[in-house]
C-alpha cells in the first residue's frame, strides 16, 4: 500500500491554506495517509473549533470509500444505496470537503479533509490542496 508521505502532506496543507488565505476563510485541513492515519493538520487562527473533528472525519470517510466526500453524500439522500452510511464507522461527513488523494501513479495515498467554511469553500480548499501532490 503506497502511503502519503509527511513531505506530500505539508505540502497538501500549504497549497490549502494558500486557497484559504484567497478566499478569505478561516479553515482547518486534515491530511490522512491510506490506512486513515493522520498525518498533517492545521488549524488556522479563529477557524472553528466544531471544525477540527469534521475536517478529520472528512478525511477519513473519503479514504474509507475512495471517493470525495461531495460524491457520497448524493449517494446518501433518503431513497439513495447508502442512505444512513454517516452512522457508520463512528460516524462520517457526507458532504463535500473530503478529497482522495492519488500519486503520479494514480494510487490512492490519502485524503485531505477540510471544514471551516460553507461546504462550497471547504471542497474548493481541498481540492487546492489535492492538486498540490
């Protein structure tokens, strides 16, 4: 299993909280590797604290299915194949802010978690920072 590295996860944090600062939101990003370990978080100056845990949650729940948080989360409407998945696995975040992270190879090494801000902020932050890798 290919694991993202802490030198890849700061830099996920750094293009993050550069996409932040342009923004002009206050966020806190949680890098996991691909067992859903953390690996680098942040926690900008007056980013919610409600946020830390979220961030990470949307982390973890994107690694654990492979697939952004945004994608899950349609999926999980009432009538939908994994509706009630957020009750699951100490629960998750199923809305968008979490991104699977992939090497040059196109292996999944992690996913970045961000919250912070509306859900549209949180997904293009973490989107910023995938990109980064």
């Amino acid at each position: 299993m290919s694991n993202i590295t802490l030198e890849e996860a700061r830099k996920v944090i750094d293009a993050a909280l550069k996409k932040s600062n342009e923004l002009g939101v206050k966020m806190n990003i949680a890098v996991v590797d691909a067992g859903t370990n953390l690996v680098a978080f942040n926690k900008m100056d007056d980013a919610w604290l409600g946020s830390i845990d979220i961030s990470q949650k949307k982390a973890r729940t994107a690694r654990y299915f492979n697939m952004n948080t945004g994608e899950i989360g349609k999926l999980s409407q009432p009538g939908g194949s994994l509706y009630n998945i957020e009750h699951s696995n100490n629960g998750l975040i199923t809305f968008p802010g979490g991104v699977v992270l992939k090497n040059s190879a196109g292996d999944i090494i992690g996913a970045v978690g961000v919250s912070g801000s509306t859900v549209e902020d949180d997904h293009a932050v973490a989107e910023a920072g995938a990109s980064a890798i």
